[in-house]
C-alpha cells in the first residue's frame, strides 16, 4: 500500500481533497496510482492536492472534492461493500455531484448488486443502476474502446482481469465502445459506467495514467473549472505504445 503518512495533515481550507477508498482492501493492480495522478495533474496546474487514504479503520467522509476505488478479489470487495454500506459518506457526496471513480470490482460494489463466483449475491450501494454476474469465462487482457462521453476524444486503454460481468440499467450509460477486449461483459462490447458525477470501468492501468484525458474530465468535474492541457512527453509514449500493443 502506497504510504500517505502526513498527507492529513497539510489538509486545508483550498486544498483538492483525494479520498483513496479502502486502499488497504481494493488495490488490484496499483489502481491506487489513480489518486497519484490526480494529485500529480492537479499541482503541475498549482492546484494544492492532498490525497487522503480512508481505510476499514476509518469512517467514510463525505468531505472529499473526488474519490477513487480500485479493484479487489471477492473477499475484500465483500469487506469494502459493508464498510461503504455502514458509512454512507461517499454516497452523500456522489448525491451532491462529487466525482467518484470505481475501477473492476467497485464497479460491482456500487451496483445493486453483485453475484459472487460462488454463487453468492451481495447487495451494492446502488450508486450505479446496474448487476453483476459471473460470466462464463473469466476476461484478461488489454482492453481499448472509443469513449462514448462528453468531453473525452481520445481512445481509452486499459488492462482487464475479472470474471464478473455487468449489466447496465436504463439510468447507467456505458463509458466506452469496446474495440478490443470484454469490457462489461461477453457480448455487451461496451466497457464502464457513467452516471451522474459516478464513473467506473474495467480498465486496471492504472487506468488514469494510461488515459490522461479521463484524468483531466475527472479533475476538472472536481474542481469546477476548465484546465490547461499539460505538454507530458513521457506519459504520451507511454500511451503510444500501450494501444500499438
Ligand atoms: N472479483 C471481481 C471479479 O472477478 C473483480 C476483480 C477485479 O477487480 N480485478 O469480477
């Protein structure tokens, strides 16, 4: 788990405030770099960011400008669903148009519900109008899509590894048209959720630092203004060469 020890502490008033949800039991894949590249985007614009980690010791705040989930095995996505569930903070966020990104298995967790590998069903937080079930195989791999949302150009990309697959209801739109990989699940040949500020997707990555413009709409939704394109050479051959794969 990446150490944010201190981080509380330069907390102030005009800070931009990262809750990173339960890095402690939803981490696959390192998906908590998502929180380091938003903090990162935001002070090369001289925007004072903090990322605050909220682990099963702590209460949930509904405090944070922007939040992020990562994706975790059955298990410790079961443990994260309670603790969201006993502490509504993001909910109350979400409720008042804060930013909240859900990676694989929290997209899961903020559906109304998810059926388990096992065969066991598990009720969300319903921030999501969508449920999950197991697919018949489990997906892995890259993923890349054409985004399907306002704001967003460029093609996404991604690395997926979930067996779970999810059925978007009428209130959920899909984030992206799928042009390589499952995505949502066999068949659907869409990836990810969007609804109201809530946004998910299956793409591991870290799906931030592969796609800097999805980054920046998250931002830029969290701070309440438009942002000045940053010139990053080395995160675009990153990109590069990850959708030439
Ligand atoms: N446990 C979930 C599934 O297999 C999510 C996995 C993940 O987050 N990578 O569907």
């Amino acid at each position: 788990m990446i150490d944010f020890s201190g981080s509380e502490a330069r907390i102030t008033e005009s800070t931009l405030v990262i809750g990173l949800v339960l890095p402690d039991v939803m981490g696959t894949y390192g998906d908590g770099g998502n929180a380091l590249v938003l903090r990162q985007r935001a002070r090369l614009r001289g925007i004072d960011a903090e990322v605050l980690p909220i682990t099963l010791a702590d209460p949930v705040p509904a405090t944070c400008d922007i939040y992020t989930l990562g994706g975790a095995e059955d298990y410790a996505q079961r443990l994260a669903t309670r603790h969201l569930t006993q502490y509504p903070g993001m909910q109350e966020a979400a409720a008042k148009g804060a930013p909240v990104l859900a990676i694989c298995a929290a997209i899961q967790v903020l559906g109304h519900w998810y059926e388990t590998s096992e065969g066991e069903r598990v009720d969300g937080i319903s921030l999501f109008d969508l449920t999950t079930t197991p697919q018949a195989e489990r997906s892995i791999g890259e993923i890349e899509g054409v985004p399907l949302i306002d704001g967003l150009t460029q093609p996404l990309t991604g690395f997926e590894n979930h067996r779970g697959g999810s059925a978007l209801g009428p209130d959920a739109a899909p984030l992206q048209r799928v042009v390589r990989g499952t995505g949502n699940g066999a068949g659907a040949a869409v990836d990810g959720v969007v609804q109201g500020s809530v946004l998910g997707t299956y793409m591991h990555g870290p799906a931030l630092a592969r796609n800097p413009e999805l980054a920046d709409h998250l931002l830029s939704r969290a701070t309440g203004r438009s942002l000045e394109p940053l010139d990053l050479p080395d995160v675009e051959l990153l990109r590069r060469e990850r959708l030439r794969k």
